[in-house]
C-alpha cells in the first residue's frame, strides 16, 4: 500500500558497532555496540515519555522516508545517484547511517550474530504478549504463525504464566521448537475439518 521508493537498501535486523557520530551525538559513541530499531525513540515528544506508547512523533515508522530526517537526503549513493533508506536502518549493507534513536546500545559482550532478533522479532512478538496482550497468570493464550514472531509471543505468553499455550502454524516441523519456547499445544490447521478457533 506504500508508494515504491527504489533503489533503496533494505533491512531493519542487525547488531553492529558505531563507527563514528555525528555532532552534538552523545548517547552512543565509536567503538559502542548498537542494534538498529526501526520504532525509534526522540525521548522527548509525548509518545516517548508515556509507557502506553511506543510511536514516537519523530522517528514512528516511515517506509516512504527515503532520507535521514535531518535534511531529507540519503547518505547513500552509487554512480552519483541516490540509493534510499529504508525504515530508518537499512540494514542489508556493510555499514550503514541512523538517526541516533534509532539504535540501542547493548553489552559489547553480546554476540551480535544472536541478539540482531532483538532488534524486531523478539521485541515484536515478546512485546506484544506482555506489553499488550497482557495474559492473565493461568491464561490461555493462542498464537497464530510461529515464526520468529510468533515464537517470541509464546515465550511471552510463558514468562506470564499462562497455563495454557496453543501454538497453531501450517507447519508441522514448527511443533518441537514451540514446545521450547512455552507452547503446552500445537495444532496444524490442515489435519482437521473444522476452523481452528473449534
């Protein structure tokens, strides 16, 4: 439903170290290691400073944003032509430039080869289950698609105690890994006649 914005560079998961910093950057600096998000945070509009909310008025989620906010212009370039950016991260490159909210500094002693999902797929599916979604200790909680997402959900949905954890995919190989992430059941819609929710 977006307007197309090509080239670009893609990707909003990584984990990375600074390089260098702009001027007047003083949350992170060279050496620091980062993971990109592309829900950022200004700290300073109202979004920012409420718990309810993570939409921050200035770096809320943009996909036809090509350019860094500062002066709208892309900082990447082949052959003098533009290349864009893409959610704030462009994360599919060797390097890459980011508006300073749109990254959190995390222990140098992490991998950064494992935490990269935590820069969407575990905050997003975690998130969800006990931020939004909010299950009651003793609950039941289903969780539709269990991809990295999904399997973050499930964890969620552990961590606050639910009794009852139904993971449901169309893949039945997805039924073991569940099991490891807090899913107490696994339904494959494709083995029964009935829709799911019966």
């Amino acid at each position: 439903g977006q307007n197309p914005l090509f080239p670009r560079i893609l990707g909003h998961e990584a984990g990375g170290v600074v390089e260098s910093v702009g001027k007047g950057v003083i949350d992170v600096q060279p050496g620091d290691h980062v993971l990109p998000i592309f829900t950022g945070e200004c700290k300073e509009c109202p979004h920012c400073l409420s718990e309810a909310s993570n939409m921050c008025d200035l770096l809320r989620i943009n996909t036809e944003r090509g350019g860094m906010l500062h002066d709208g212009h892309t900082r990447f370039s082949k052959d003098g032509k533009p290349i864009y950016h893409f959610l704030g991260t462009s994360t599919f490159s060797k390097y890459t430039v980011v508006h300073v909210g749109q990254v959190a500094k995390i222990n140098p002693e992490a991998p950064l080869d494992k935490v990269c999902v935590l820069s969407c797929e575990m905050s997003t599916g975690f998130g969800a289950t006990v931020n939004v979604a909010k299950p009651k200790k003793g609950g039941f909680v289903a969780v539709f698609g269990l991809g990295a997402v999904g399997l973050a959900a499930a964890e969620g949905a552990r961590v606050c105690e639910a009794s009852r954890i139904i993971g449901i995919d169309l893949n039945p190989n997805r039924s073991e890994e569940a099991k490891k992430f807090g899913c107490t059941e696994f339904v494959n819609p494709k083995d029964h006649n009935k829709p799911v929710q019966e």
